[in-house]
C-alpha cells in the first residue's frame, strides 16, 4: 500500500508571503491545524501549525501582519505519494511528526497524510500504535525552551 491510498488530497496551503492573520482564518475556516507552505511551483517549503502561531508569534507579541515564513516550522519533511506507507510511517516516527505534506514525482504539493488519516484506515499490524509512541517521546529538540512545569495543572 501506497501513502496516496491513505493520504488527504485537496488541502489548503499558504506561501510564505501570506499573513498569520490570513493563514488563522483559513486554518478556522476549514477546521484544521496546520497548513503546509508553498513556493511559487507549489514545492513545500514549511509546515505552519497552530502551535507555531501561538508560541512564535504571540507569545512575542507579534503582529497578525506578520509574514508566516518569519515563524512556520522548517526544515519541513515530505514524503512521495507513490511511497509505501511503512516509509512513511517510520519517517513521522523518526522525526517526531503528525503529518507529512505529500508531494507528487516532481515535488509539488499534491496532499497530507496525518497520524489520523492512519487511524482511519486502521492499520492492523500494530505500526500507527508505534508510530504514535515515538510521535509522543519527549523532543530532544535543543531549540524547544518549553518545560512541562511550564504548563501547571
């Protein structure tokens, strides 16, 4: 089985140009969490998540005017839609991601595969439960300054 079998097609995407004003809307619009970020070929150049706007713009205290390549998260991984899902699902295990922006043969955004598009195909043999398990490791990101006793219940 292939990552296009499992994959959203269809999505929204912004370019780095775009507003976080605009880029929140949209992701309210359409009742998402993220949108990936393209250039003028519609190569995947970032992921824009809802944490990104919360944490690096307003927690700084940043204008809804800013420009959303100054805080999406890079570098961003992709994967092909003609890739076996067991690729995909290592490489969003590896990297501690939730989804992956799909990209045809020649690099352009064709859709998303997400931690739930895999959780409603019911992968049986166990490997959306694992991928899910290192998904939720603690980051060892040395660029993430958040602790949990940040977050008091």
């Amino acid at each position: 089985m292939n990552v296009k079998q499992f994959m959203t097609d269809g999505i929204e995407a912004v370019t780095a140009h775009d507003t976080i004003l605009n880029a929140s809307r949209l992701m309210k619009k359409h009742n998402i969490g993220s949108v990936p970020v393209i250039d003028d070929t519609s190569h995947v150049i970032g992921i824009l998540t809802d944490r990104d706007i919360v944490v690096r713009a307003l927690a700084d205290i940043l204008s809804m005017n800013t420009k959303v390549e100054e805080i999406m998260t890079q570098p961003v991984y992709t994967i092909k839609e003609e890739e076996e899902i067991g690729y995909a699902i290592s490489l969003m295990a590896d990297k501690q991601v939730r989804r992956l922006p799909v990209t045809d043969n020649d690099g352009q955004l064709v859709g998303m595969i997400t931690l739930g598009d895999l959780a409603i195909h019911q992968l049986t043999d166990g490997r959306a439960e694992i991928a899910l398990k290192e998904i939720s490791e603690p980051s060892t990101n040395p660029n993430c300054d958040l602790e949990v006793d940040d977050f008091p219940l």
